[in-house]
C-alpha cells in the first residue's frame, strides 16, 4: 500500500524500506506570491544563491561533501515556497544534512557571487520571455484569470525588478521570512526518522 506519512511539528517523513535514496526537502513557506510588486522575483533569486557559501564551507566543499555522499543538491521555486533539496543514498543521507541546513540557514552572500547569479536569472528570465508555452502561460493566461496580483506574475520575476535588487534587500527579506515557524521539512526514503533530529 501506499506509505504512511508520519506528521511532525513542522516536519513529515515517509518511510520507503525500499528505496535506495531519501530525498530531504527542507522548504520556506514563502514563493513569488508573497512578494510585493517591488520586490517580484526575489525568492527565485535567493534560490539562485543557495550552496554558494557559508561560514562553515565554500561552495567546492559543499560539492565536494554532497558528492562524496554520492548525492546532489538542488533547489527550486514556485508561488507557494522555496525548497532546497538534498538527494542521497539513505546509509549516507545524514551525513549531508549539515550542508543542506546551513546552506539555508547561514549561506553567505559574496558581492561577486551575487551579481554572476543576476546574470544567471536574466537570461533566464529572457529565455522564458522567447519561450511560447512559457510566454503564454505567464504573460497571457495567469494575468487573464486573476489579474494583476503576485500570484499571477512571473515566479522568476521581472527584469527591472531583478536589476534593482540589492543585497540588503535579500538580506532583509530572509531576516524577516527565512524563521522556523516558516520552515518544513520532509524526508521520504528508507533512512530512519532519526534524520529529522539532528
């Protein structure tokens, strides 16, 4: 049958006893919605700046650890949340949780680092622009369903928003929203429940 999710305050795992990989979602409960006009896009624009650095690793350690875990890290965005997420075999799978958390919690913007991940977005945002299915769906459909409002605009954001973002706005917004009462993790995979608790 289907696995039963065991809820915790702010924490769900799912035991798999069959999977080889547990996935670790550790989410903000904070997406392109909850942005004001001002700031549209800046939640997909911190989940750009997600396993750079932090006090405690550059980036080639945060590689260099997950990898010798034989996991991966990923992040992504949508109305609704950030989440920034760590795959790894489940025998390994704690052993990486450290990276994923701080990366999250303590991540450390470098000037240099911060304007190489605006690029990355702007062409991003250029590519979704040129994209037909893309264009249709964000430009067109969502605005004529529900108006001019954050839930209908562009999760990556509008180019002269993201030209105008600065590192006190970054660093701000996660001051205000990146807290425990906005934070959920979920684990799924055989690793044991144990993981949530470190």
């Amino acid at each position: 049958g289907q696995p039963r999710a065991r809820r915790l305050p702010r924490r769900f795992h799912a035991p798999l006893p069959t999977a080889k990989k547990t996935v670790v979602m550790l989410g903000v409960r904070l997406g392109s919605a909850s942005e004001p006009r001002r700031l549209s896009g800046i939640s997909h624009f911190i989940e750009h700046l997600a396993f750079k650095s932090t006090p405690r690793f550059s980036c080639a350690e945060m590689a260099r650890r997950v990898d010798a875990l034989g996991g991966s890290l990923n992040a992504f965005t949508d109305t609704v949340a950030t989440v920034f997420e760590l795959r790894a075999p489940s025998a390994t799978v704690t052993r990486g949780m450290p990276v994923l958390c701080e990366s999250v919690v303590n991540d450390r913007f470098d000037r240099r680092e911060f304007e190489r991940e605006r690029g990355v977005v702007l062409t991003e945002i250029t590519g979704n622009l040129e994209s037909p299915d893309d264009y249709a769906r964000t430009h067109l459909y969502l605005p004529a369903i529900f108006g001019d409002v954050p839930f209908a605009r562009p999760i990556d954001g509008r180019p002269e928003v993201v030209r105008r973002l600065t590192l006190g706005d970054v660093g701000v917004w996660k001051a205000r929203h990146y807290r425990p009462e906005n934070a959920v993790l979920a684990v799924a995979g055989s690793c044991d429940r144990a993981v949530m608790d470190d």
